[in-house]
C-alpha cells in the first residue's frame, strides 16, 4: 500500500509543477517594452514560446501587431533575438546562472493599440517535453511517471546546491559590506576627531594672540 501512496505523492507534486509552468497572457502598448524575468540556473535547459493572441479570431493578424523579443542574461550576453515577428520560439541551455529577461517591444503606432501576447517559458523540468520521452522510451504510464519523479528529485536536489551557492555568494557580500562599512565608520571617526583637534588648535591659538595683545 506505501508504493501507490508515494506513485499517487509524486504524480500530484508533478501535476502542481504544471500548474506553475502555465503561460501568460499579458499587453503592450505600442511603442512600448515590457520585460519579464527568470531565475535560471547554469546548464540548465530553457524553452520559450511566444506568439500574439489573435484579437479577431478567424481573421488573419493585422501588420500593426508586431512586436520585438531579445532574451538575455545576466550579465547582458544575447541568447535569442527576432524582430517584427507574431510569433516564435526559443531554446538554449544556460551557461551563466541567474535572472535572465525576456523584453518584448511593440513597434510604434498611430494611433495607439494594445498587442495581447501570449508566453509560455520553461526552465529545467518544466522544460523537458515528456511526450518525447514515453515515445522514445517505449515506456507504460507507471515508468513514465518514475522517470518524472526521479528527474523531479534531481532537480531538488539541484536547486539546494544553487541554493546555497546563492547563499555563500550573498554572505560573501554580506562580510565585504560590513567591512566597507567599518572601514568609513573608522575613517569618518578619524576625520571627525582631526576636524575637531584643529578647532581647537585654532582657537587655543587665537586666544594666546589675543592675550598677547
């Protein structure tokens, strides 16, 4: 009886993952940019599609409903770019770890309309095509979602050691600011103290030479 618990567990943790990998739906108005983000790890796969939600459905999409994409990292290096376009779809594996963004630029127009676009972006698990898989593999409903949830643990586990490089790295940061900031406290003391020993240098001095005349 443990085995279905724990196969009925993973299948529900999975069928959640879905959930939360579910496009997004969203406008911009022409002549604008909106950009949305993804904290992706390094080597780790990503998949985007994106496409403008058609507005008369049945009719073909009006020129006006054009938009450029740029997908990037971090550190500003390029991974996707298309322009005027209504549709497409990227995929690469991520070399550097961290937020990467996908802009998007409605072209301008006269007069002014909002472009509905749809975008569906996946990252490590979310991003595997498990259809692909089962075909391949040749495999029944009960490996298949073996294989899900072995690749699911896989992926926690990952993302514990991202997780704690994040958090070295942020300590790291943590201990230099500290020390910077020691450093000017120190340094302002010191400024202080100098600031105050020369006033009263100076009016010690003043004083003498008033008494002298």
């Amino acid at each position: 009886m443990e085995l279905p618990k724990f196969m009925f567990s993973g299948v529900l943790i999975l069928g959640f993952l879905s959930i939360v990998a579910q496009s997004i739906r969203f406008e911009i108005e022409s002549g604008h940019t909106k950009c949305i983000s993804e904290d992706i790890k390094s080597n780790s796969m990503t998949v985007g599609h994106y496409s403008v939600v058609n507005p008369n459905e049945g009719q073909p999409l009006p020129d006006s409903h054009k938009f450029t994409i740029r997908v990037t990292s971090v550190y500003g290096n390029s991974y996707h770019y298309a322009d005027h376009v209504q549709s497409g779809q990227f995929a690469f594996q991520a070399i550097e770890g961290g937020d990467y963004m996908a802009c998007f630029f409605a072209i301008d127009h006269h007069p002014t309309i909002k472009i509905p676009i749809e975008f569906d972006w996946r990252s490590g698990l979310a991003a595997k095509d498990w259809s692909n898989v089962a075909k391949k593999g040749s495999v029944d409903a009960m490996e298949l979602e073996l294989k899900k949830l072995a690749d699911f643990v896989t992926s926690i586990h990952e993302e514990m050691f991202y997780l704690r490089e994040r958090e070295h790295d942020m300590q790291e940061l943590n201990n230099k600011t500290n020390s910077r900031m020691a450093l000017l406290s120190f340094l302002s003391l010191f400024v202080c103290l100098s600031v105050a020993g020369l006033q009263v240098w100076h009016l010690k001095s003043f004083f003498e030479k008033k008494k002298l005349i």
